[in-house]
C-alpha cells in the first residue's frame, strides 16, 4: 500500500511516503524551495518523494492531510466570535487566510496530484504528532505526550500506544488540553517579547535561558495557573494572540515583565536590560520545564509505562526533554528527529496505514536520512570549474585528511548520503570543527553562521565515549540520538571542550551510533585518535537566514561564501585555492 | 545613466521622498525594510547560482549576491544603529510590527526562469534600484552615514546593472533587446498584479469588516455563552474522532 502525508499552511511543510507500511521517503519543502520555513503546499517535495520512489500519483492508494481543515477553521471562527468585537482587526486577515486557501485542501490535493477526492484522507493534528513520535520509535508500548502552539483545537494531547503482537496498533489520545491555553503559546509569546521570530527561534530563549536566573518564575506563574485536574489555564489578560495576530503579548504584560526587546537591539548582559530578557527566558523556560515534568509524571503515574514518546513542536525543547526524563519516572523518552509539523506528515501516513487501513506493524527504521541522496560528483564538478583545489581520496585517506583538517582548526562542510528529515543536522548536512576552544565557537557565529554570540553548538560523540565527556542519566544516550537533549558536560572536560559547553555547563549532545552514520563515526574515532577526544562541534550546514543545504552545490556555494575551510562530499575533499582570485563582476563584464 | 520612465516618476517625487525620510521614525523602518529586501534578494540570487548550469554565469551570480548580502547587512546595522539612537532619545515606545517582510517589488521566481530572463529582470530591476537610491542619497544629506551607505550600494547596482546586461548579451547575442523589453513589461505586468490585489484586498477587508459588525453580534453572543459554560483544564477527546477519516471535521 502507498500512502502519501502531507503537512502544509501553517509552518514547515513537509511530504513523506510510506510503501508498505514502511517510510521510503520524506523531505521539508524548505529544503527543495529553500525558502526557510516554507509554508506552501509541498509540491516540490511531493514531487520528489514520487520520483524517488518511481511512482505515479494514480499509484497511491490514499494521500493523507496531517489535519482537518474544516475543524481548524472552526476553532478560527470560534476564536473570533469569542473575543468579540476586540477581533475585528483580525477577522478579515483570518478569513481570507482560511477561505483563501487552507479549507479547501481536499480539493488543492485533488488538483495538484490529480488523485480521486476518496484517496485523500485526514487525521488530527495532534495524532499525527503523536504517530510520528510513537510509531518511528523502537518501543512497543508507551505513554504519549503531544505539546505544542496549536492544532485544530488541542494544544496539547495525553495518552498511550500499543503495538501489539497480533499486529494491530492502537494509538488513543485520552485527553487534550484546548487553545488558547497553550505550553506552545506561552513559549511563543516570550519568543516574541525577547524578540525573536515567532515559531522559528524559540530555540533562541533556551540558549539565551543559560545566561540568566529564573527571578521572574512567580511572575510567569501569574501567566499559567495550574487547574485542579493537573492540567492548566493561561491568563488570557497577559495575552493578545487571542485576539490577534500582530501582537502575542498584552499591555498587561509589558506592565508585569517591563520593556519588550526589539528584534535588531543586542543583547548585553552587562546591562540591566540585558540581564532582564535573560532572566525572563529562564524564568519561562523554568515554568515550561516544571509544568511538562508535572504533566508527564501524571501519565507516568496513570500509565505504569516505562516508555514515553514526545511529539510536537515542544518536543524539540531538549533542556525540558532532559528533565522529563531524569523526573517523570519514565525510564526512556523517545523524541522523533521531526517532532514539529513537517514530522506530521509521516506521522499521518504511519496513522492512516496502522490505524486507518489496519496494516501489520512493522519496526520503522530509527534514523533520520529521509532526504534526497547528495551528489558528490556535482560538488566536484562545480569546484573543478571555478578552479578550487578538489582532492578524490580513498576512504580512510579521506577520513585522515579531514580529521587532520580538523584537528588543524579548519571548520568542514561535511554532507553524506540522504538528507536528515526535522530541523537539526545529525551527521550528513554538517559542518565540523574542533570543539575544544570558546575562539572556534565565536569564530562560528561570526563567520560563518552570522548569528548572536550567546548561541551555544552541539556536539557529536560516538555512543560508546558519550559518557566519558558528558553526565548522562540512564536513558540519556536514546534521548541524544537525535540531539533531544540537553546535558552537563563532565565538569573535568569542560575547559578541553569550550567550543561546545554553553555557559550553563550544559550541551545538546549527539551520541552517534556506528550503524546510523558510518562515515562520521569513523571520523569521529580517526579524529580522536589524533586529539585523544573523540567529540566534534557539530552545526547544520547553512548560514542563518537559509535552511539547511540540500544539494551539493548548495553546499559548495555555502562554503564559498562564508568562513568554512574545506567542504566533503563522497570521496572529495575541496578547498578553496588560494592562488585564485575570486570571481569579480568587472569580469562578467569583459 | 539613461533614466527609465519610473526612476523619471521618482526624481518628480523628490519633496515626497525628502518628506518620507525626514521622520526618524520612518527612516529606521524604511533601512530595516530595505535590509529585508536585499537580504531575500541576495538568497533568490544564490539560487539562481545553484541552478544554473553556466559555470561563469555560477560565479557572477555569487559575487552579485555576496554583494546584495552585504547591502542588508550595511542597512540592518544602519537601521539598528538608528533604532538605539532613537530608543535612547525617547525611551521606547517600540512598534510591534517594525519590519515589513516580503521579498519587495521585485520578486524573482528564479526556479522557473532561463539565464537569460533572469539577466534581462536583474538589468532592469538594478537599474530601477539604482535609480531610486541616487534620490534617496540626495534626500538624506543630514545624515552622513546613511548618505555614504546609498552612495556604496548606487556604486553597486551600476555594476549590477551593467554585468547583467554584458552576460544577457554573452548568452543570447541576437534576442538581448527582446528579452529586455519583456522583462520591463513582465515588471510592469507584476506591478499590476500587485497593484490590483492591494485594491481587491482592501475591498475584502472592508466587506468582511462590515459582515464581522452585521453578522457576527448575535453569534458572538452564543458563542461567549458557550464559552463561559466550558471547564477549564483537561477535556477528554471523544472516542468515535479517529472513525472518520474522510472527514475534515
């Protein structure tokens, strides 16, 4: 059976295809668009997940939406209704929005792919979070936790999966917490006081979360109470999302936490101002933590399951994912490596084949190389033609040279095989270097990544020395094979490894298994041997603004453009030719 | 220079530019917006790099938007320099919504077009840019910094303009001129386009707003009512959900 899962409209959208109850394929639209948070329908990576698989649009048996539309639109409607006639700014934009374009989806689908409108299918938002979470994880039988701004009506889903023996499946969401009381909001709403782009940097307030102490948790409490059912309930006061969507934040609560940051003002934490919005990010993240820990030691506690799979965009808060896993009681926590809406789209064509069309389970393959297969011959064809100096090298003559390069001090684009599937770089869209100084970390967001100085980098480490270099809980390695957690580098390593200990003394490890990349775990030892410390820094391959590169050449022109070194790619290793001048553009007018 | 019959429309506009960007309110916002701008251009035209198969072709277009990339960062740091000053002098009063984003007038939709479409587009649309850059340097005298900014970047989309229509001529010698006029009327077309859905959103929203006050009240009020009645917290999902998957309710 051959289903198609679509996530779009909203942010990050994304195609993935499922033969056979097995993922062949799945691939973000910004990635092939390479608009960075591409929110269009997918065609691009539609189109790419049928040709990769040889298949025609009439071979599908269905094409299924990763939520239901018309629900949506109800829960706009009713939004607006509600907070009458303070939405009227709103409500046009809302509509034109909805009527334009997003209810019709069923026919958009019909019209792009040319299926029958009975092949097109829909879950809930929120199980499809919660099918991408559970059935792409190596467990049987788990609690389920769902968290993020909003679906069509929930925020956030609690439950429980089974893949039983017999085959069947069963996911059941038993109970939901509705917009516009959201984990996902209030962390939003904080994004955009600290300002920062809404749905794109949160991860920007955990960073920024280290620098500062949580003083203001009474103060965000006053923002989220806690229900008696365990639940809880935003004050909508402290709010304007609600009401509209200019604003996240109310008068009221600038009055409560003071002036809001404006995007383009620095962050200086020898000012008040500065230590302010540095506080606040601890302060929320604080509340975020403690509520999820809270949450999920109840499902803990009801469920008696030793498994917990995490979905949505909250999920990627690894600093919470940690603390769930060292508090909740849960014994593994499994994190997709897309747990935000383009993961949906697997998670709806995983939910429409168990559960839907009633499929056998099968173990779905726990990595994250869904994407289009790099081309290594057009990396060094483009750089033989723009006479950079490109080296074709055996396997382990390769491996020295970069791990050589490495230890030098060069940073490496480093790009391997098919493409990662989510938002973060996990060992074949990378770029590398030596984590051991602070200067190499600012070297990196000042030369190459352009971004603010107070964002930390990850490491990548094989599994088998994560514990060496880095304090990891039981459980703690499952939960960094996708880079979902956040934990504290060994206090004796953490001079030796600056360029990857933020200033917390925390890290977003990687642990690598050999299985999972080959290439980079090989690297990873040739490079240990040479340094004694088997740990690289390891960053998305793009600059900020773009997403992260897809092709070679995309690679190639990343690298040229920026502070990168030496740029791999199958067997060649390219770097830049020193004696070349770089093209000027009284050349192209010779 | 020859000047284009919208750079002519412009230079008449003089006093209303001079007005615009006499405000520093305004000032700031245009350069913040202006940095929106050429930073997307300088994307569309790395993707342009990627995708052509012209090796030369490949090379300008990254020296072009290396170029277009420092363009923003000249008026990010510009705009955010102004920011501070005025931030300082008034004690706040920030604008939610400062930068407007978009990718400007002039859209590139890079995937879909031939080298030489492209060529003909970034001829005229540098020119057109540079045009409008020489009245904005005129008109902001009292601020040095700003000044030397536009006179870097006019310096810049003369090269633009002139490369790109060396290379138009290099890869399609005998229909350049037609390729050109095409991209002038395709620009003129899009500027109708946009100029039309301005017009039909304006009367969208000036229609919904009316239905929002007519139709709205009664329902409002039920839906208040019903609010009002539902609980807060957990909210158990109802069983029969997953039994229709057709549905997009």
């Amino acid at each position: 059976m051959k289903i198609l899962g679509i996530s779009a409209h909203y942010h990050d959208s994304a195609a993935a295809l499922v033969v056979d109850g097995l993922p062949v394929c799945a691939v973000q639209e910004e990635r092939l668009s390479r608009h960075k948070n591409d929110a269009g329908f997918p065609i691009s990576a539609v189109e790419w997940c049928l040709e990769h698989a040889g298949i025609a649009p009439a071979d599908l048996d269905a094409v299924v939406f990763y939520e239901r539309s018309m629900l949506k639109f109800e829960r706009i409607l009713t939004c607006a209704l509600r907070t009458f006639p303070r939405s009227w700014r709103s409500f046009p934009n809302a509509m034109k929005s909805s009527l334009g374009e997003k209810v019709w989806v069923r026919g958009i689908i019909a019209s792009y792919l040319g299926v029958p409108k009975k092949k097109i299918l829909f879950t809930g938002h929120h199980e499809a979070h919660a099918a991408a979470a559970f059935l792409t994880a190596p467990t049987r039988k788990a609690a389920i936790l769902t968290a993020d701004g909003v679906g069509e009506w929930a925020s956030l889903t609690a439950g429980h999966g089974d893949r039983r023996t017999d085959g069947t499946t069963d996911i059941t969401l038993l109970r939901e917490i509705r917009y516009p009381h959201s984990l996902g909001m209030l962390y939003s709403t904080f994004t955009a006081y600290l300002g920062f782009a809404v749905n794109e940097d949160e991860y920007k307030v955990m960073g920024l979360a280290a620098y500062g102490r949580p003083t203001m948790v009474d103060r965000v409490r006053k923002l989220i109470r806690r229900t008696p059912d365990g639940a809880f309930a935003l004050d909508m006061e402290y709010f304007d999302y609600y009401t509209t969507a200019a604003r996240s934040y109310s008068a009221k609560f600038v009055e409560l936490f003071g002036r809001p940051r404006q995007q383009y003002e620095p962050i200086d934490f020898d000012t008040p101002d500065g230590r302010r919005f540095a506080d606040c990010a601890a302060s929320v993240q604080r509340v975020l933590e403690d509520t999820l820990v809270d949450l999920t030691r109840a499902l803990h506690e009801e469920t008696r399951l030793s498994d917990l799979c995490l979905g949505g965009g909250v999920a990627l808060n690894g600093v919470a994912n940690a603390r769930i896993l060292a508090e909740s009681g849960f014994a593994r926590v499994f994190v997709p490596s897309a747990p935000g809406d383009a993961g949906c789209a697997l998670g709806a064509a995983l939910y429409a084949d168990r559960l839907y069309f009633g499929n056998p389970d099968r173990d779905v393959p726990y990595h994250p190389f869904w994407g289009p297969t790099v081309d290594a011959q057009e990396l060094a064809r483009a750089a033989r033609e723009d006479g950079q100096t490109v080296e074709e090298l055996d396997e382990t003559s390769l491996m020295e040279r970069t791990a050589d390069a490495l230890a030098a001090g060069r940073i490496v684009g480093w790009m391997d095989g098919a493409s990662e599937f989510g938002p973060r770089a996990l060992g074949h869209r990378s770029i590398l270097a030596a984590p051991h100084s602070r200067e190499m970390r600012d070297r990196l967001n000042r030369d190459i990544k352009f971004r603010e100085e107070f964002r930390p980098f990850a490491p990548v480490t094989p599994i088998e020395s994560a514990d060496q270099y880095f304090e990891l809980p039981p459980g703690g390695a499952g939960l960094g094979r996708f880079m979902s957690g956040v934990f504290p580098v060994r206090p004796e390593w953490r001079d030796r490894l600056a360029g990857i200990t933020h200033v917390d003394g925390s890290a977003r490890l990687q642990t690598l298994e050999r299985g999972m990349a080959p290439r980079l775990h090989a690297l990873l030892e040739m490079y240990g041997r040479r340094t004694g410390i088997p740990v690289l820094l390891n960053t998305s391959f793009n600059v900020a603004g773009e997403p992260i590169v897809n092709r070679a050449v995309e690679g190639y022109l990343t690298f040229r453009r920026c502070g990168i070194d030496a740029v791999v790619a199958g067997p060649f290793f390219v770097t830049k030719n020193a004696s070349r001048k770089a093209t000027t553009l009284q050349e192209g007018m010779a | 220079m020859r000047l284009s019959l919208g750079a002519r429309v412009d230079r008449m506009l003089r006093p209303v530019h001079r007005w615009i960007w006499s405000d520093a309110d305004r000032r700031v916002r245009k350069l913040l917006a202006f940095a929106e701008v050429e930073g997307d251009g300088g994307r569309d035209i790395i993707r342009a790099a990627e995708v052509t198969p012209d090796p030369l072709l490949r090379r300008l277009y990254l020296a072009h938007a290396i170029d277009e990339l420092h363009h923003s960062d000249l008026f990010r740091d510009r705009g955010a320099a102004l920011l501070q000053a005025h931030h300082a002098r008034t004690g706040g009063a920030p604008a939610s919504n400062v930068l407007p984003g978009g990718h400007g007038l002039d859209d590139l939709c890079v995937e879909d077009e031939p080298d030489e479409k492209l060529l003909a587009f970034l001829h005229i649309a540098e020119k057109s840019a540079a045009g409008r850059f020489a009245i904005y340097r005129e008109v902001v005298d009292d601020d040095p910094p700003t000044k030397a900014i536009f006179e870097e970047i006019l310096r810049d989309e003369v090269f633009h303009m002139n490369y790109a229509y060396k290379q138009l001529t290099r890869v399609s010698p005998k229909k350049y001129r037609r390729y050109v006029w095409w991209a002038r009327a395709s620009r003129l077309w899009k500027r109708y386009l946009r100029l039309a859905a301005v017009v039909a959103g304006l009367f969208g929203r000036i229609l919904l707003t009316l239905q929002y006050f007519i139709l709205l009240p009664p329902f409002a009020w039920f839906a208040k009512r019903a609010e009002r009645r539902e609980g807060l917290g957990w909210i158990p999902v109802r069983r029969d959900r997953r039994q229709s998957p057709t549905s997009q309710y």
